[in-house]
C-alpha cells in the first residue's frame, strides 16, 4: 500500500449558515490543492448540530453537493463531512464522500444522539460503508456512532477507520479515550475530527481532532484552535504490525439486527 495524505480541518462551525462555511472552508482548500488525498471535516459541516432540519436541509441539487463536486477535483483529492439532507421526505444526518472523480458515496448516521433528541429529526441510517482512496479502505462513521464499537468492528475490511463529529466539552475526555480504544481494537489507523467553539444551544466544543495510529497512540491530536492539518501515514508499517500481530484473525464473526 502507498502512504495516504490525510488532511483535517478543524474550526468553529457558523451556525446554520452554510454560505459563511462554505466561504470558509474554500480558503482552506486552497492550501491543499495537490497536496493531499483525503480532507476529513466535522460532523454537519455546513451548519452546525442543528436540530432543525426542515430549514437547513439540502439535496442532490443543493448547492453543497455540488461545491463538494468542485472542490474535489480541484484539490485532487477525496472531500468528506456530514451534512442535512433531505430524501424522500425524510431528513438524515448524511456523510458524503466525495472522490476528485464526482461519484460520491453516502454513510447515513446510524445511532442518532437521544440526549439531543436527534431521533426526532432525522432518520437512523441502516448500513456500514467501506470506501477506498488509494487503495486504501476507509469506514468513515459519525459522532455518536464512535460509542459503539460493534458497530466499529474491523472484520478485516478496512484501513483507516474514521469518525466526524460535534463532540462537546463536558465529555472530550472520553472523545480521547473512545478513539484510542477503537484504534487498538481494530488494528486501525483512526481519525476523529471535531470543531470548536459555541453554538445556540449552548455547547461548547473544544476539538481535540487526531489522529491515531494503528496501536492507539495519538499521532496528533489538536486542542481549542482552528486548524488545517495535514500528515502522511504509512500503510507498510500497519500492515507489518498487523501481520506480526494478527489479532484480527481471532475475531468473532456476528450479524446485526435492526
């Protein structure tokens, strides 16, 4: 396997304002025309964690889409994020993954935050995804989904494992520790990207994106600042652990059940 340019972007989401977002993030993406092959942004990107879908909620046409569209292919590299989308009259907390070729594919958030009455609002996606960039297999999972590490699992599918999220302050420690867990337990390269800042609501979010390698040690992990960060990872050195320790051979097999 080649090694795999990550790129994370961290910074305070405006609040149900995706043009402002927008605006912002395209100066980020300046930086890093030809110099990456994966950017990861937080959990509804455009928005914030909004639980007012009827108002922010976009689809196949909505001008994010195809911005997302855009910016990959003058970047060079895969673009990736959750967003409000609206589908058959139901509204999802939605992943696109968005390749520098235009064909995206879609995660939709399977375990929805109750606490925050998400159920209400938006329809719980009902499948995994793996993707590839570079060869490379990516589960890409969202916020709440990283407490659940069945879910998680890594039955020998995938690279890189990868969480965004609006992760708030009260429970950063365990944002920390859940990462470290999911990176040990699956033999995986893994990623969580936050944002920072307040919202409406009242949250305060600290960040705390990082990234992990594949024995749960923290390679970077970036406190209260807005940040573009970028970093290279070596897909010999996982594959030459996992082989020396090949703890997913001995893996338990099960089905979900909705």
């Amino acid at each position: 396997m080649h090694d795999l340019r990550v790129s994370i972007l961290q910074y305070d989401i405006a609040w149900e304002d995706p043009k402002a977002n927008r605006s912002y993030l395209e100066n980020e993406f300046k930086k890093l025309i030809q110099q990456t092959d994966l950017v990861v942004l937080p959990e509804m990107f455009t928005t914030g964690f909004s639980m007012n879908p009827k108002d922010n909620a976009e689809n196949k046409k909505g001008k994010t889409i195809g911005w997302l569209r855009t910016w990959a292919a003058k970047i060079n590299a895969v673009i990736t994020g959750s967003i409000i989308f609206e589908e058959k009259g139901k509204y999802y907390n939605r992943l696109i993954w968005m390749p520098p070729n235009g064909m995206e594919t879609v995660y939709d958030k399977h375990h929805l935050f109750t606490m925050a009455g998400e159920q209400k609002s938006y329809t719980k996606g009902k499948s995994k995804v793996i993707t590839q960039v570079q060869n490379w297999r990516v589960c890409p999972l969202i916020c709440y989904d990283l407490r659940f590490p069945e879910w998680a699992r890594n039955q020998n599918d995938y690279d890189l494992l990868l969480f965004v999220a609006n992760w708030p302050k009260p429970r950063i420690a365990q944002w920390n520790t859940l990462l470290e867990a999911r990176a040990i337990e699956n033999v995986s390269y893994t990623i969580g990207v936050n944002r920072i800042g307040e919202d409406p609501e009242g949250n305060v979010y600290t960040g705390h994106s990082s990234i992990l390698d594949f024995k749960g040690q923290p390679l970077i992990r970036i406190a209260d600042a807005p940040i573009t960060y970028t970093m290279k990872l070596s897909g010999e050195a996982q594959a030459n652990f996992r082989s020396k320790f090949p703890v997913l051979d001995d893996k338990d097999y099960f089905e979900f059940k909705d």
